[in-house]
C-alpha cells in the first residue's frame, strides 16, 4: 500500500517525500524494507526520501538495521524539507 501510494506521487512528479513518523509505534522488518524500497524508488526518479520524527524506539530500530544511513533521517519534519535544499553527501 506504501509502495503503490509512493508510485502515485512519482506519476504525479512529486518526488521529494517525507515519511512522518511521529504517529509510528512499531516498525517491523517489512515496513523497514519497504521504507528501503520506496527511497530507492524516489532516488531512481531523481529525488528522494526523509523520515522525520520517529519515536525513540523507530530511531533505535533504524540506527541498529542501518537504515538511518540510507535514509536520511530528521528530529522534525522542517529539518527533514530542509535537507532537501543541501548538496548530496558523496
């Protein structure tokens, strides 16, 4: 449902995404490979995909599984848009 909603802003040549995390209880191995799976997606139709506000255990699980480092994460969804006005980290 994620993946298909993603697919939708893309046609829709949206593709600078935020997810929102802050209503977000658990996050499983699945939801943590779609997150994957939809930043790829966006970074394939040329923008890309933030996560702000997780709760303190989402932030744990997204630093233990690594995904912090391929999805950049923010403490607030302003931070999460601002980052999309810097450069590209190498």
């Amino acid at each position: 449902m994620l993946e298909a909603e993603v697919d939708s802003i893309i046609e829709e040549k949206q593709t600078r995404v935020i997810f929102d995390l802050s209503e977000v209880v658990t996050m499983d191995s699945a939801a943590i490979g779609t997150v994957v799976f939809c930043s790829k997606k966006l970074k394939n139709a040329g923008g890309g995909l933030r996560l702000a506000s997780p709760p303190l255990l989402i932030a744990r699980s997204l630093e233990q599984t690594k995904v912090n480092k391929i999805v950049p994460t923010f403490a607030t969804v302003e931070e999460a848009a601002a980052s999309f006005a810097l450069p590209p980290n190498p």
